[in-house]
C-alpha cells in the first residue's frame, strides 16, 4: 500500500497539475515522515520484475495480445520515463500457428515450443505464456458452462423440492385418511381415525349396494317389499334375497368422496402456482395450434366415419407424450354464422357456453379466474371450469372434468384461440371423475370473416378409461360421434343459425307470435329441449334400471320427485329405448315431425289428431322450425283445449323432434310476452343418429347398407299423491308404450 502511495505521490504531482500545489508542503512531511518504512528499492525491483516477465509473456490478459521482441528489446535499452507501456497483438499467422498446434496438443513440451518460436520469431517464453492464457481462458469457458448447466438443474430441482413439499402437505393415512406426517397426532386419535374410515368404507360399500336397486335421486326406498302390484321402481327379477347375497366385489364403486380427502371437490389455483398455470396454458396453446396447422401424417381419415383422426404413434413423436388410457382426438372444421367476438364471449361464460351446446354439456361453472386482462377485450384471460358432458341416452356415461380455459388474440393472424387444458401440477388437485376422463389440449382457433361470419378449426383430444360401452352405442362412441370435434363443431352451427333466423327480419313467420311473444315462445321451447336432454342422459347422478324383458336389453326406466313449486306431479316415471332400424335418419325425422302421420301412433296420439296454428323458422332448412298444434278434439267431449309445442332440427350429424302438451292459459300468457320459466315440462321426444348397423350390434340381419339410432324418450306421472308409491302396472305400462312405438314406427315407415 504504502509502495503504491510512494509511485503516485511522486514529485511529478506538482509539476504535471499546478492545482496541487497547496499540498507539497503536507506531502514533504508525509515523506519525511513514512520514509525509513517505504521499502523503495524492493518496490522498484519487485515492479521491475513483474513488467520484465509480462513483456516476455508477449501478452498481458489474453492469448491474443502481446508485445514484439524488438520493442522489448528496445525497451530494455532505452528504461522508460513513463509508466504506460504499448503492447501489440501477435500477428494473424502467429496466432494461427499456435492455435494449430494448441488443437492438437495444448500442453506443448519444450521441444515443441523451441520449434514453434522459432518459426514464428517469438521467444519460447511468450510461447509459453500464450499457451497458459489459452488454456486458462479456454477453462474459464468450460467453466461457465458448467455453470450454467448447474443453475439450470438447480432451478429444476428447486421446483421439484417445492412440488414434494406441496404434496406432503396433502399426503393423507390410506388407513385413517389424517395426516400422514409421523408425530401429528396420538396413538389414540390415530385409532380413531382408522375406525372412522372402516366405517365410511362400510356406508360406501351400502351405497353401491342401494345404487344397484334405488334411484340415486331419492335417498330413501320408494316402496317397501310387498306381495301386492306394488313393486320397487326397477326390475321384478331383483329379489330382497339376491339384495342381500349380492357378492361386494361384483358392485361397481361409485365416485365417493370421502370428508378428510385431499381431492378438493372446488379445487382453485393459488396465488404462487398462477405463473406456472400461464406457463402452461401458452405451452397448451402453441401445442393446439401446431396440431391444426398440421395435416398428414398427424391426422389421417377414418375408414369408417370419414373425419380426421389423430395418429396416435405420430403425436407421441413429435410432442413426446404417452398415456396408459385409451385416446379419443378428432379434428373438424366449418364456417359458423357468428363473429369472433360474440363467439369467445360465449366460450368464457359458463352460462352463455350451456345454452351454446344444450346436447352436449349438462352442467358447467367457472371457478376461479385465474388471470384476466382488461385492455384487448378477453385475450389473456385464463378460468378454472368444471364442465359435465353427456350424450342423451342412459346407456353413455357422463364425463365429468375439472379444467383450464385460456383465451389468446393473436392479431397478426386476426385470429382468436380457445384452449382447454387439465389441471396437473398443481397443489390442488382436481376431484377424480367415474369413469376416468381427462381433457388433453383441446379447443378451437376462430377467424372472422366477411358479414359476420366465422371459420373455426376444432380439435377434441381427451384420456379416457376403455370401460365397456352397450353395444348399440359401441361404434357411435368409437367413431367419435358421441363426443368428437364434429358433433361439438355441428351443434355449434345450429346454434347460431338458430339464433340468426330468430333475429332476422325477413323471415314470414306463422302465427300470432310476434315481438315479445315470439320470444317468449322461443325460450319455451329452448327450456323444453334442455330438460329432455338432463331428463334422458346420466348426468346429476341419475340411475337407470334396465327392464328384463325388453328387446337387446336397451330399455331403461328412473323415477324423480319433481320441484316443490310444481306440486303437480310429485312423482315422474321416465323411460328410453334405443333400437337401430334400417333407414336413413331424414326419412325418419319426416315421418316423426309431420304431426299428421306421427297421429297414427296411438301411443303418441291418444287416436286425436292435431293441426299446425303457429310456425317459427329455426334455420336455413325449412323443417327446422318451432311449432305450436292444437289437438283436435270433439265438440262434444269434456276434454279442455290443450296445445302441443314442438321442436325440430336436422343437420348431417343426426335429428331431433321434442314435443311437449300445454294448456290454453299457458299459451294465452306466452303470447302476452309473460316469462314461463317457472311452468313443469315433461317433453317426450326422438333423437335419431345415422349409424351402419354392422357398427352398432351384433345382430345377424346386417344387409342394409344405411341405418339408424332411433332414442325414445317419454315421462309420465307415476303418481300425483306427494307419499305416492310406484306400482307395477305403471312399470308395465311404460315397457309397453316403448316396444309399442318402436314396432309402429318401423311398420309405418316399412309401409311407407
């Protein structure tokens, strides 16, 4: 330090800056003073050293700088009188040569570096030190990488340890269900523990059992065993006897939660996970639209349906993914009659999205919104949803799913991007679903176009369990019909051509509905097709008892008490039927909608006949449409005037006809614009899909090139007493009426 002082307080300071001259007189004394302690002489040789082997080096920092011999020579002859010091480079060819020799042996020998400075002119001591630097720079490159790759680890295992602490917090007794961390509880409480869960085994076991053989709508039995016409709500041949010997282990469980599991029935994401759920929801959406952007060989065409299918072998190559469950992911596109806008606000809104896909989704909710932006309407935004999907039939489970819905606007493509992906990685899980359905990326990418209308690219991709499905329903499901981007992607389309047609002006409507009533109108009939669709599918945990004398075991009964505001009916029998008949779809959806020949059914008609008073278009295709019939009953008959109100929809993916019987009061309030939402339906209907029939059942008689899924669906009063029982005859009356109106269609339509 001190020798550092002597060098820059030396007498050059008052001559080289007059500004200090005030100090020659402090830097006298300080001289004077400190001089026996500067050790001068070691300074200037110990410097003088260090400056000798660094010009001999040929380089000061590097490999690539240095100094020529003759200007080290030049200074050795002529000492300087200033400090600084110029250093050069070694020439290109220099650096060249020892960079040749340095790739091949970075540890040259002396020999090696005689040789080597004698063909380059430098001494073999600056060939020496070029090759020190080198290695030491080349080192501290290695170095960094390492460094680099070792943050990198250390991040990922930062991550890791916080995703084990996260699960251990969650780790549950599998005896007990407490916690399963040692030193949280006593011996005593622990024992208690492991007793109530044998218990809560016990009551889920009796749950299965009574699932098996009561309506799951109704927690207490209907009837009691009697040896009179009354019987239980399901099948004669399930004995009290067989109730109680019925092997446990043939019962299939149900999704039973218990009260201390760590699955949250409402999980929601916290606050520390919410950049990792953006992080994947950009890595969902850049895998969404990779996946629609490319064709062949990630999408090839099904044999049997004709839509595009995903190549299961391919994707697990490009997106490195695999799974032990079965993969069900179809693409499709169309043109929809519709705006980018009011699409993606329809998507956002669990409401607005139940009311889109009324066949489809029987229940849906937002809840958490884990992330919005308020500038460029709804991109960026990320919701937690639950989301229940149904087909409407009871012989095609429900598929329930927890899931994350992340909206992006890219504007250099004008285009907007829906992606649906699940809920992994995160602290709280999702409840688990019965049977087992996760929805891989799945969404659709929306691009407007002119007047209004919309192109969108759909992809429906999911994990699901490769449980057994009825065989009539076996190749709906395996082609991808029952839940595939088609079916989502046709009922969209007539959604909005629906709601298109309501709000056009040019449309000459029949009838005396207009403004307010024809609304009203309008959303009693959207409100009759939503509760046939809920009445007729598993969704809110219905059961449904298979009859045993039905033909190819596809007809189904339940029971369900209905609201205390509709004191009408207390007790509701509901009964489906599923038969495939060898005729197109449209032919039968024309005899089911024309209410002259469907009154040929005495089931459906009572022998009455009916007549058309008021039409409203439902689309482009004339035999959409909503219609109000009056029945035709005699002058002379007691019988008050009652109205039919009928839907109809066909489209390529199948048809529907919906009718439901109402009073003259309703009507009368209907067309004065008054809300009917509060008014009991009970609507019977038909869904018809078009199937080949060698992919529905195993039936012999296979000739027909061309058939059809016909679904019945009718709901009658079982009883109208509020401690009314069910009794056989309505059971009977029920499976009549079924097989009776299969067997008539058919002949008629034979006939026809």
């Amino acid at each position: 330090m001190y020798g550092d002082c002597q060098v820059l307080l030396g007498g050059n300071v008052n001559g080289n800056n007059p500004n200090f001259n005030f100090m020659s007189t402090e830097l006298s004394k300080f001289n004077n003073i400190f001089s026996p302690l500067i050790p001068i002489k070691e300074e200037n040789g110990v410097g003088k050293n260090k400056e000798e082997e660094m010009l001999e080096s040929g380089s000061g920092s590097e490999h690539i700088e240095g100094v020529s011999v003759n200007d080290h020579e030049e200074a050795d002859q002529n000492p300087p009188t200033k400090k600084k010091k110029r250093y050069h480079r070694h020439t290109p060819r220099q650096i060249q040569e020892m960079e040749a020799l340095f790739k091949e042996c970075p540890h040259p020998d002396d020999k090696q570096r005689l040789r080597l400075s004698q063909d380059l002119g430098l001494k073999p001591r600056q060939v020496k030190f070029w090759f020190q630097n080198r290695r030491t720079q080349l080192k501290a490159q290695q170095d960094r990488q390492d460094n680099a790759a070792l943050r990198a680890e250390n991040e990922s295992l930062r991550n890791e340890n916080y995703r084990l602490h996260a699960t251990l917090r969650n780790v549950v007794c599998p005896n007990c269900g407490g916690a399963a961390i040692l030193g949280e509880m006593g011996f005593d409480e622990h024992q208690l523990r492991i007793e109530n869960a044998h218990l809560k085994d016990e009551y889920e076991r009796v749950c299965c059992l009574v699932s098996q053989y009561a309506s799951r709508s109704i927690p207490m039995p209907l009837l009691a065993p009697s040896l009179g016409h009354e019987i239980s709500p399901f099948c004669t041949k399930f004995e009290q006897d067989s109730m109680t010997s019925c092997p446990i282990d043939q019962i299939i469980p149900l999704p039973f939660i218990p009260e201390n599991s760590h699955f949250n029935p409402n999980p929601l994401i916290m606050d520390e996970e919410k950049p990792l759920a953006m992080k994947l929801a950009v890595s969902s959406m850049n895998e969404l639209v990779k996946m629609c952007s490319t064709d062949e060989p990630l999408w090839v065409r099904s044999p049997d349906s004709g839509k595009l299918v995903l190549n299961v072998k391919e994707y697990n190559r490009i997106f490195s993914k695999n799974s032990e469950f079965r993969i069900e992911a179809t693409k499709d596109s169309a043109v929809v009659i519709m705006n980018s806008i009011t699409l993606v606000d329809a998507f956002l809104d669990a409401n607005q999205w139940m009311e889109m896909f009324p066949s489809i989704i029987s229940n849906a909710k937002t809840l958490q919104a884990v992330h919005s932006e308020v500038s460029d309407h709804s991109s960026g935004s990320l919701h937690l949803m639950y989301a229940e999907l149904q087909v409407p039939t009871p012989l095609i489970a429900t598929r329930e799913v927890h899931f994350l819905r992340y909206c992006h606007h890219n504007i250099e493509e004008e285009t907007w991007i829906i992606v649906d992906f699940p809920m992994e990685g995160f602290q709280s899980s999702s409840p688990p679903s019965f049977p087992y359905y996760k929805r891989r990326p799945s969404g659709c990418i929306i691009q407007d176009m002119p007047n209004g209308y919309s192109t969108v690219t759909w992809i429906e991709h999911s994990e699901v369990e490769d449980a057994p499905v009825h065989q009539v329903f076996a190749g709906f499901v395996a082609s991808g019909m029952a839940f595939g981007a088609g079916r989502w992607l046709t009922t969209l389309q007539s959604q909005c051509e629906r709601l298109a047609s309501l709000m056009a002006r040019n449309v000459s409507d029949l009838g005396a509905f207009q403004g307010e009533g024809k609304k009203c109108l309008v959303n009693l009939a959207k409100r009759m097709t939503r509760t046939f669709y809920l009445n007729m599918s598993n969704c809110n945990a219905q059961s449904w008892t298979a009859l045993p004398d039905s033909p190819d075991d596809t007809v189904r009964i339940t029971t369900r008490k209905v609201a205390e505001q509709e004191q009408g009916n207390p007790l509701i029998l509901t009964g489906v039927s599923t038969s495939w008949l060898p005729y197109k779809h449209n032919h039968i959806f024309d005899f089911l909608r024309d209410e002259r020949r469907r009154s040929q059914i005495e089931v459906l008609s009572n022998g009455n006949s009916s007549q058309e008073i008021a039409h409203i278009a439902n689309g482009s295709n004339p035999r959409n449409s909503i219609s109000l019939l009056r029945i035709n009953v005699a002058s002379d008959s007691s019988q008050s005037v009652e109205f039919i109100l009928q839907e109809s929809w066909v489209d390529d993916s199948g048809s529907t006809v919906i009718y439901t019987t109402v009073d003259m009061e309703t009507i009368q309030r209907v067309m004065n614009g008054q809300d009917q939402s509060g008014m009991p339906l009970l609507p019977l209907g038909f869904i018809i899909y078009p199937m080949n029939p060698a992919k529905t059942h195993s039936s012999e008689n296979t000739t027909a090139a061309t058939g059809s899924l016909l679904t019945v669906g009718i709901q009658i009063p079982a009883n109208t007493t509020p401690t009314g029982k069910l009794n056989l005859s309505s059971v009977t009356a029920m499976n009549h009426h079924l097989c009776s109106i299969i067997e008539q269609i058919n002949g008629f339509l034979k006939v026809g």
